[in-house]
C-alpha cells in the first residue's frame, strides 16, 4: 500500500488531480460551514439580489465571488452544495452498480453455460444503447426524485461493471488457485467470494473511479435535460441549464462558473483513474 | 490388499458442444462434428497404498488429465475412477478429502492475495477438520512439517520464492490429512539446487507419513528417483507400466526406450553422450492415428501396428506393456 | 594464440530499481573462440540471460551496462551507438530465445519474416533470397521446407517453430549465436532432436554459440565449455568434461550432487541448503558463503579474487581441488 502510494505519487498529474479532487469533496463535506448562505433555504434568498455578476455585495452585506443565479442564490454556495448532491448520487449509484454488476458478471462466469451465454448477451443488448439514452427514458418514466434519479444511473452503469468482472472472473476461474480450492474442496460459495471476487476487484475498482465520474456527467445531463432532480435542489447540472438561457444576455457567470466546477472534477477523478489502471496493470509495470 | 486408486476403462474428452453448423453438417452428413479432444481413452490403472507411482509422457499425453481425474476436479467421460471404492467427488465428503493435489507451479496455484496461513486453514475449516482455537497451533505444525517456520503464515505469496511457495502448496494439500497425494509437475518449475530441496522433502514425507502419491513428470530421472513403479503414457494411453528399476533398465515399449535415450545425460568424463532422437513429432490427439498411435514413429513397427490397436498386457510378474512387438527381455 | 571471437572483460550491468540497484551481471569476463560452443549454466537470477541480452545490446533501461568491455573480433561493442549494435545483431551475432514467439512474428508468414530478416542486412534478388530461406529451414531438419515456407507460427508444432527461429537465425550465417534456453519449453523428444541438431550444425558451419541454460545435462552435451554463474559472477569455468569431473568451486559440484539422475534412487539428494541471495542486498565476500558446504570464517569478509589459469578461471576462497601452479 505505501509502496502503491508512493509510485502514484510520482506522476504528478495524477497526484495534482487527486488533491484537487479531494479538495472538491472535502469543501462539498463541509458545504454547510464554509458557505455564507444555503442555498435551498427559500426564505434567504432575495431577488433583488438576483442576477449579480461576481464581486457584487449583496444585501445582507457580504460579497458574492462568483456571482448570483436567477432566483438571486449565492452561486459559490450553489455550487458546492451542487458538488454534493452530484458526489452523492455519483457515489451511491457507482456503489450499487458495481455490486450488482460484479455479482452478475462473476455469477455469469462462474455457473458457464447457457446461463453466463444468456447472461451475457443481455449485457452486450444493453451496452449496445446509449447509456444516457436509457437513464433519461427511465428517469422519465419513474419521475424526479433522489430515488428514481440512482435507480436510472445505476440501470444505465451496472452493465459495465458486469462486463469487466465477468471478463477478470473468467480469467481467474482458469488459475490454478481456483482449481486447487475446487480440488480441496473449498464449497462453491467460498471459491467465488473468498479466490474468484478479490481478484477481480483490481480492474473493478478502476471501472469503479471512470464510471463515478460518468455517473457525475450523467445526472448533470439528466438535471440539465429537467428529468432529474426538483428544482429546489438544484444540482451542478441544474445550476448550468438554469443559467443558460441569461448566457446571450451577458450573463455568463450563472453557468460557467458550474460548468467549470463540474469539468474539474469530472477531469480530475478520471486522471485519477488512469494512473490507478496504470499501476494495477502488470504489462505496464516496470 | 486392495488399491486406494483404482481407474477402470477411464476415458477423457473434450469439446465443445457442437454448434448449429456443426450439428447441420453431422445430420446430413456433409460436415464434421465439432473437434474432439480425446484426452485419455481406455485408461487402467490403480495406486496400492504406501506406494509411488510415477507417470511419464511428453505434454500432451494426458497424465495431467489423469492426474485430475484423480483428484477429482475433472470426471471421467467414460468408465468409472474408484478412490477406495468411491467416486470422488460423489462419495461424500469423505472420499472427497482422502485425494489432494499439488500443481506445477507454485506462482499461480496459491492465491495471491491470501496471506499464508488463512490459505492453509481454509480447506481443513470448510470440512470440520479443525477444532476453534486450535487453528494457530496447527498452522505452526503444518508449516513446520513442510521445513517452513510458523511466521511464514503471516506473509503473502508474492513475499516468497518459487520453492517455499511450492512447499505451501505441499503443506495445504497436507493439511487435508490426505491418503493420495496427487502431484502434477511439482519440481518442474523450481531451480535445480531448489528441485533438491523438495525431493528431499517428498521423500521424508513419504517416509514419515506413508502417503500413497501419484507422480506425474516429464523429467525421467526425478520420477527414477521418487517412484517405486512407473506408468508410461503416450497419446492418451498408457503404453508401459512396472516397477520404476526395471522399466528404466529395460524398457519392453519402444516408446519408452526412444523416451530413456532421448534424455540427455550428464557427461563428466569422454565425448559427450550421442543423443538417439526420436523421428517425427507426436500426433494429435484431435485426430489420433489408426492402430498403435506410435507407429508412425516407431523403428520396430510392423504391418499390424497400422491396423490392429495393442491393448496392454501383462508380460511379467509387475510388468504391462501394449505393443505388438515389445522389445527383448 | 590467434584473438578471440569475443572477448567479454569484467561486464557489469545493473538495473536501477526503485528498490534500489539490482547487479545482475556483476565483473563477468570470458572469451570465445570461433566455432567453439560455451555453455553458460546457473540458476533464475544468475545473471546467465542478462549476460546474454547485454552481448546484444538489449538491455533496456532501467538497466545499463556500467562497466566493463565487449569486444567481437576486436570491435569493441559497449558504448557503440544502436545503430551500430543493430547492424551487428542478426548479421553477425544472432539470438534464439527460449519462447520462439519472442522472434516469430503470429501474422506474417515464415516466408515473409526470412525475407525481411534477409533484406535487413543483404540485398538479394528474390529468387535468391527464397533460395536461401530454404536452405536455411532445410539446414535445421524441417521435411518439405518450400512448402512449410508459405506457412504461418501458428501452423508449427513448438519443436518446429523452434527450429525456424533457429533457421532465422542461421540466415546470416553468424559468427555467433547466443541461445537462451532454447529447448526449456520442449518435450524430451523433440529437445532431444534439436540437440542433435545442434551438435550437427556446430561441427559443420563453424559457428560460435552461447548456449544459456539452466541445464547441466544438456549443457555438458553440447558445450565445449561451461561457465557456472552464480548471483551475476561467473563462478567457475573451463572445459566442460574438466570442470563437471573435476568442479572446484563448492556450488558446482552442489549442483550436480543435486541431480536425482547422479544418486542412487530413494535416497536423499545432497542438497544445497537455502535460496540464492538477493540481488539488491549481496552480502560482502563471498555470495555463496550462506549456502556453502565448504566455508570458512574469512568467506564472509572477502570476495575472492578471479583466478584464471590455462583455460580455468575460479572465484573461490577456499577451492574444494588446490588450486596452484600447473592444477589444471
């Protein structure tokens, strides 16, 4: 593990990105303490303050960095609030697809035959949409909400996690380990969790950082698409299609200063991604 | 005395199962079935207890097939795999256990993210063979038997070499209080002075512990070494067996003798030894030849060996051979 | 004494590790002459491939010849930019692996690789270049070699394929072929068909071979001399029937006394106790000295010096044979 830490710590893009990521969840965490107003708070917010440009000072005496949206919401408030319901869907909805997906996909390669063929195939069907294509006609289907929101992330996501840990299991399962625990014999139940998943955890948790950053994107499109979150708790995504339509009239900030947010963390997660796959792949090792 | 192992008629084959095509072309005749591998065909064969038997062949022969027949991690296609009078696999937990198996090499055959000793009691835990708080103890006892010292239990495999792996490998198939120890290529991947070692090793087990083994090798000498009785196998089938000395000093199959003198012998003093090839190259066991599968290679062949199989007989007191010709006593 | 083929003098190289300096080759000096065959023997990690790989000019970072010199045919070959060393490699040093996929290319056909290998360093027209490739399958005991040419890897048996990395390189006729355990991977027959092989050509083009291999039987078949390596030095070396009859250094004659084929059988091998030492950590003096049947108080403190005397060199403290004037 230090050793791990340290190699990563070599290239310094990837540790660059790391600590901005972390500073990004660290600051959405703590969103409540380093905010001057919360921005889901209706009865805080004055319209006259609405639509300032950076810098301005407000009427309840502080200043506004980046600005205020539409409804006069402090934007750095919104957007680390923002940056929290986004982190939270990305996180929960990774989690629950990568332990549905890696259930199917080492189940599939475990059982074989027509049961892992069809298994599989559907797989396949489902990764041959576009996964926004399928999260938008599902979370239109089953309405706003946090909920629906994860349930429509977590069908368009799982199918990958179910891919990739189908193809490590099916390596595994032909070790000689897994054959030496089956000629003991270990029971099936223990071969799979104790040999077969641990194994297949390394390219897991690599999918596992990509697809997080991908849920991320996701539910921003979905927000900005109106079929994700109520309007009340306005996600990164939200926050930018809100702004969109003052962008003509000059009033740039309501939805870059989101936009920039969420590309630095969509970036940053993923280059974190690559260096981690780098490492954990043998062939690249030195 | 009865045999422990006792393999009648046990014939393996793999395949896949034939596709839409393939099944089409079989019903009308105009195509081939899918490919079959017949990796044993008509395999007797049994294992006395206390005793080492020795396969040798060159890869593709079958013995490893064999030796997971065995173990019971693959079941015979055909006939029946007795281990003391049971089907493994299918006798219950019991005959399940009494086999355990050693692989090849000790990179792969542990788990890598298992630490040592956990990787040692899984298997005795999973069968009630270990008492709750007797665990540590019995790790130390295992290790120790292996030559190892109880804090390797703590360590991963990557933190070892090839030989104390190996050792682990030999310790959790111990564990499992076996009666057969059935060891696929065990030494073949370890440095000749780390070879030693375990051969030592496997010689004080077999003395201390009366375990029946099962010795499957391509490298004649170690098998010359460990074994009291040799089976010599050859396309799926075993061509030679009887006791390790007199096969070795005279071989009645002329497989077997092509094998001996294909072997390159360590020469310290004269010309180098002038090594006696054997023509051509093994035949596939997709498509095994018609007759004796060594015909086409073999300098005593005959008319007959082209046609007629030779089934393996009893020639002496120990002694089995199938050819049609064998060679002089 | 006409000069060497290859003289190989106090070779160092080290791999710079993230863990720290890995001298895998360590002050390794030998010589070859031409159409001699030397076999260099020793356990994983002794140094026997890098040897091999740094001769080539194959040592990629983060490994690097430090020291030493190479000199072929009175060229001296360390320092010498890739370009150089590429127009050296194939043409008059040639190298056959253990794993013939690592120079047989599984998409293009045989043909197609023997042509390019050929016109890396020679133009010829085509005709004569497919007549060379043919003979050079047909030298190394490959049945209907114009036919099998038009073939791909794939389509070869191990044994086969081994022999037409073997036939590439042949195409050169190269002073020098350095093989890295190349009948490891085959079964005893046809390992034994190769080797026979190999006897036959060596006598009859005259080339030169490094012939690494772990293999002290297979070795004593073919090598008209043995170097035994041990933890990146070269132990001991010298004619091949004098050193296995007569080893001096205490892990040569361990290594036989480990061959099961040299024991009565059933009866406990002499082994050699313990495993080779890491390369990151050697311990002063002597490498050995933990593992040595024959070692004394000083072993510990000094490495011994490099003895060389009529065609023997040793590095031992305490010689298990004396080792003094007119010895050998």
């Amino acid at each position: 593990m230090k050793r791990f830490l340290s190699e990563f710590a070599e290239n310094r893009v990837a540790l660059a990105a790391a600590i901005i990521v972390l500073a990004i969840v660290l600051l959405a965490i703590c969103a409540p303490l380093v905010t001057p107003q919360d921005p889901y708070d209706l009865a805080s917010l004055t319209l006259r303050d609405a639509r300032r440009p950076p810098g301005y000072v407000g009427s309840k005496g502080y200043s506004h960095w980046l600005g205020t949206d539409a409804q006069g919401r402090d934007l750095f408030s919104a957007i680390l609030y923002g940056l929290r319901i986004s982190l939270q869907m990305g996180l929960v909805a990774g989690a629950i697809a990568l332990t549905l997906g890696a259930t199917i996909g080492t189940l599939a390669a475990y059982v074989g035959g027509r049961v892992e063929a069809f298994l599989m195939r559907l797989i396949d069907l489902q990764l041959s949409f576009p996964a926004v294509l399928l999260a938008f006609v599902l979370a239109a289907l089953l309405g706003q909400g946090r909920g629906p929101l994860i349930a429509a992330l977590v069908a368009a996501q799982y199918a990958y996690f179910a891919r990739t840990a189908h193809g490590a299991a099916v390596a595994e399962r032909q070790k000689d380990y897994v054959e030496a625990a089956l000629s003991t014999p270990l029971p099936a139940r223990l071969v799979v969790w104790r040999h077969i998943l641990p194994n297949c955890l390394p390219p897991l948790l690599v999918v596992a950082t990509v697809q997080v950053a991908s849920a991320i994107s996701l539910e921003a499109t979905l927000s900005f698409l109106g079929v994700g979150l109520p309007p009340t708790e306005p996600s990164l995504g939200m926050l930018i299609s809100n702004g969109f339509q003052y962008m003509l009239s000059g009033r740039y900030w309501i939805s870059i200063y989101p936009g920039i947010a969420l590309i630095i963390l969509i970036v940053g997660i993923n280059l974190v991604g690559d260096q981690i796959r780098d490492q954990l792949n043998p062939r690249l090792r030195r | 005395m009865n045999a422990i192992v006792s393999l009648r008629g046990v014939s393996k084959e793999f395949g896949r199962p034939a596709t839409l095509w393939q099944r089409i072309g079989q019903a009308t005749g105009w195509g081939e079935g899918p490919p079959i591998l017949r990796a044993l065909q008509e395999v007797d064969l049994s294992l006395m207890p206390g005793e080492a038997l020795g396969l040798v062949g060159e890869s593709g022969c079958g013995k490893s097939t064999l030796g997971r027949v065995v173990a019971g991690i693959h079941a015979p296609s055909r006939g029946t795999a007795l281990v003391q009078g049971k089907a493994p696999m299918q006798g219950g937990r019991k005959a399940t256990t009494r086999v355990q198996m050693v692989f090849q090499d000790p990179f792969a055959s542990l788990d890598p993210r298992m630490r040592i000793g956990r990787t040692l009691a899984e298997g005795p835990r999973a069968h009630g063979l270990l008492r709750a708080g007797e665990e540590e103890a019995a790790i130390a006892r295992w290790l120790e038997q292996v030559g190892l010292s109880a804090d390797y239990a703590e360590r991963f495999p990557h933190q070892m070499s090839g030989g104390q792996r190996q050792r682990v490998a030999i310790a959790r198939a111990l564990a499992m209080q076996p009666d057969v120890l059935v060891c696929d290529e065990p030494v073949a991947s370890l440095d000749v002075s780390i070879q030693a070692q375990v051969i030592n090793l496997f010689l004080r087990l077999r003395r201390e512990l009366a375990l029946s083994m099962l010795f499957i090798s391509h490298d004649l000498a170690v098998v010359r070494h460990l074994c009291d009785r040799v089976a010599v196998m050859y396309l799926g089938r075993i061509v030679e067996t009887g006791p390790a000395a007199q096969v070795y000093a005279a071989p009645r199959h002329p497989y077997t003798r092509a094998l001996l003198e294909s072997v390159p012998k360590l020469s310290v003093d004269g010309q180098p030894a002038r090594i006696q090839p054997i023509r051509g190259e093994l035949p596939s066991p997709l498509r095994p030849p018609p007759g004796c599968a060594f015909h086409a290679r073999c300098p005593r062949a005959i008319p007959r060996c082209r046609e007629e199989r030779p089934t393996l007989q009893p020639i002496s007191a120990a002694r089995e051979v199938a050819c049609h010709r064998p060679e002089d006593a | 004494m006409t000069t060497p083929l290859l003289e190989v003098r106090d070779l160092a190289t080290h791999f710079f590790t993230r863990a720290g300096v890995v001298k895998a080759v360590d002050g390794v000096s030998f010589s070859l002459r031409a159409g001699e065959v030397l076999g260099l023997v020793g356990e994983s990690g002794s140094g026997k491939s890098i040897t091999g790989f740094s001769l080539l000019g194959l040592i990629d970072a983060p490994g690097r010849i430090v020291s030493g010199s190479i000199r072929l045919m009175g060229q001296e070959l360390v320092s010498q930019p890739q370009a150089t060393l590429r127009g050296l490699r194939g043409r008059r040093i040639a190298m056959v692996f253990q794993d013939p996929a690592m120079t047989l290319n599984p998409v293009l056909s045989v043909k197609r690789q023997m042509m390019l290998a050929l016109a890396a360093h020679e133009r010829l027209s085509t005709s004569e270049a497919v007549r060379r490739c043919i003979a050079a399958l047909e030298r190394v005991g490959i049945p209907d070699p114009a036919r099998r040419l038009e073939s791909y890897p794939h389509e070869f048996s191990g044994g086969m394929r081994q022999r037409v990395a073997l036939a590439i390189a042949l195409l050169h006729s190269p002073a020098m072929i350095i093989a890295d355990e190349p009948t490891t991977a085959l079964d005893v027959s046809i390992q034994a068909q190769i080797l026979a092989e190999m006897q036959q050509l060596v006598r009859e083009t005259g080339t030169a071979m490094i012939w690494i291999s772990h293999d002290l039987a297979t070795v004593s078949a073919l090598a008209d001399r043995i170097a035994v390596m041990y933890a990146g030095r070269i132990v001991e070396s010298g004619p091949t029937r004098e050193v296995l009859a007569m080893p001096r250094h205490p892990y040569t004659r361990g290594l036989l006394d480990s061959l099961p084929s040299r024991a009565e059988p059933g009866q406990d091998l002499r082994q050699i106790p313990g495993a080779t030492p890491s390369l990151l950590a050697l311990p002063p003096g002597c490498p050995f000295a933990a593992r040595c049947a024959a070692v004394r108080e000083d072993c510990h403190q000094h490495a011994p010096p490099l003895m060389e005397q009529g065609g023997r060199s040793l590095r031992c403290n305490h010689p298990l044979l004396p080792w003094a004037e007119g010895a050998a």
